[in-house]
C-alpha cells in the first residue's frame, strides 16, 4: 500500500525550467496492511531537491501535528492590574 504524500507531487526533474521541463512521480512510500495497522496516522512528505535530481521523502510515522493558531482577546479588567501599562510597552 502508498502511504499518503503531503508536499511536492513530483519527486523526479530533469532540472530544467523552461517548457523542456519533466516532472515526474517516481518515489514513493510503501508499506504492508500490518505495518498500516501499527502506523496509522503515518504520511510521506516530499522535501526540496537541493543537489540531487530527485526530492527526499521524508516518512513521519505519526502524522503531522496541525498548529492551532490560537486568538487574543483582549479583556479590559487587565487596564485596572498596575503593571498593564508596563508589560504593553515592554511587549510592543
């Protein structure tokens, strides 16, 4: 079985960037229904060629983690603590 991709969709170039350009799919991430059955949450990720004319794929068996951005709210009582005024300017 593939195991899924997250990245680049390509992981071959012939290096060129004009319209001679090929880019291509030719690694990938395999694996068995068992190991898929202890690794569940695995995915590849394509990384950028730098030297080579083939991009690295990087396996994270554990997924990737997404970051949950979290909101700011602001709340007015904070005007009334005496070190408000500090920490905004010490902050900003």
């Amino acid at each position: 079985m593939e195991i899924p991709n997250s990245g680049g969709s390509s992981t071959w170039s012939n290096q060129r960037s004009d319209e001679e350009a090929i880019l291509e799919k030719l690694d990938r991430v395999l694996s068995s229904l068992e190991w898929n059955f202890l690794f569940p949450k695995a995915i590849s990720v394509t990384d950028v060629a730098i030297a080579s004319d083939h991009a690295p794929i990087i396996l994270l068996i554990n997924g990737v983690e997404k970051k949950v951005k979290k909101e700011f709210k602001f709340e007015s009582r904070w005007l009334m603590e005496e070190e408000c005024a500090q920490v905004v300017k010490e902050e900003w």
